[in-house]
C-alpha cells in the first residue's frame, strides 16, 4: 500500500488537475447527483447479479471450508517421509491463481492486439463458469475413485487448483469491472460495497453447505458444487442475452 501512494504521488504530474469545488454544482445544478431514468435498468441489473455471483462462488469459496477438511482426511500429502501441512493446498491455490490472473490477462491482450476482438464481461464470466465446472469435476473424479480405504493422489486436486484458478480469473475480477463499468456515477462507490454482498452471500451458503459434508456422500457433494457452477453459467448466458445492452452500459 504504500509503494502505491508512491507511485501515486509520483505520478500526480501526469493525472488531470482536479475540478474545483463546486464547479460541477455550478455546471450542472443539484441535479448532478440524481439517478436518470437509464440508471434504474441498471441498478436492476445489478441487484439479479449480486444472488447470481454469489451462487458462481461458492465452488472456489469451498476452498476454504469443507475442501481442507476432505484434504485432510484423504490426500496423500506424505512424500519421502514427510508429510506436507493440509494448509499448502491453500498456498498451491494462491499461486495457481495469481499466475492465471496474470496469464488469462495476457492471453486476452494478446487475442485483442491480434483479431481485434474479445469477449465482453459477461461473455468472460461464461467462460470462467466453464471452467469452474472442469475443476468441481476434478474433485468428483477424485472422489469417486478413491479405493476404499485409499489416499487421493495430488493430480486431479492440483488440476482442480489449475482450472478453478482459470475460472476465478474470469470471474472474479471481471464481476468487479462489469460492476463498476454499469454503476450510475452518482452511486458507483455504493455499488462497489454492494457487489461485496456477493462475497457475504457466497460465503454464508458455503459455511451452510459445508456443514453437510460429514453427512453427504462425497461424490454427492462435490456434484453439488459443480451444480451451482452450472448455474453461473446459465444465468451469465441468460443475463447476456436478455440485458446484454443494459450491461453494456448501452
């Protein structure tokens, strides 16, 4: 944070001047604050979204919660002798998912500086809910053939990370823009702290949902994760074309 401020104060030359004090009430009078008829379609948009994402992230917030517990009890974390704390699938899934952010969005400039062309908000977060949908399946594949009694190998878990970690880089910070993209100026901070209320929602279901882990057949429940992937990616596709344009900010 605070190389940041200094990059920012080192960077004030560059940054327009600000507008003076009530300059923007002189231009524009006090309706410059108020919410136009346009607004209302969006901020519509906007509360379907805020249930919608919540339910998209409950396979990546699961990370945190009943997936450690499975990991505990059935990964094979025990190499030459020494067995690795449940607590480093945690670190495997920080570094898969600051390097997939990093190369998803390098992967789109390229697309863009090449055919000229890439997927909206909307369109990425589809993607992204398909590839949530490969790693929920990772972890049923895993489940369903671990022999009785047996350890769960570290494939299919890190290839879980991997396409959970591809999808997040879709999802995640794209929401984020698409929020702040669509937002009425008069309430874009508002909308901010709102689209956070996807991340509550997300992880009050996940606290509900991992509590049936120790009564679900675990096939069963990591279907259920994958479901509600699914569903991000009927909503996204649904939402792009019912409200592509008011998402767009058209």
């Amino acid at each position: 944070m605070v190389i940041g401020l200094l990059l920012y104060l080192r960077a004030r030359p560059w940054l327009p001047a600000d507008a003076p004090r009530g300059a923007a009430k002189a231009q524009g009078g006090a309706k410059t604050g108020a919410l136009s008829r346009e607004d209302w379609p969006r901020l519509g948009a906007l509360a379907v979204l805020v249930p919608v994402l919540a339910i998209a992230m409950i396979p990546n917030q699961e990370i945190f919660n009943a997936y450690l517990v499975w990991a505990d009890a059935k990964f094979q974390l025990t190499f030459f002798g020494v067995t690795l704390p449940t607590s480093w699938m945690i670190t495997i899934d920080a570094t898969l998912a600051f390097s997939m952010l990093v190369a998803v969005a390098a992967f789109w400039k390229w697309r863009s500086d090449r055919t000229g062309r890439e997927p909206d908000e909307l369109g990425k977060m589809v993607i992204g809910s398909v590839f949530s949908i490969m790693g929920g399946m990772c972890l049923v594949i895993a489940a369903a053939t671990v022999p009785e009694g047996g350890k769960i190998g570290l494939f299919w878990p890190v290839m879980f990370h991997l396409f959970n970690s591809i999808g997040f880089a879709h999802l995640m910070p794209v929401s984020l823009a698409l929020f702040t993209k669509i937002a009425p100026r008069a309430l874009n901070a508002t909308v901010v702290g709102i689209y956070y209320l996807a991340f509550f929602g997300a992880n009050k279901t996940v606290g509900v949902v991992g509590g049936w882990y120790s009564s679900m057949d675990t096939v069963q429940f990591w279907l259920l994760h994958v479901a509600a992937a699914v569903f991000g990616l009927i909503a996204f596709a649904m939402l792009k074309m019912v409200l592509g344009k008011t998402l767009a900010g058209d």
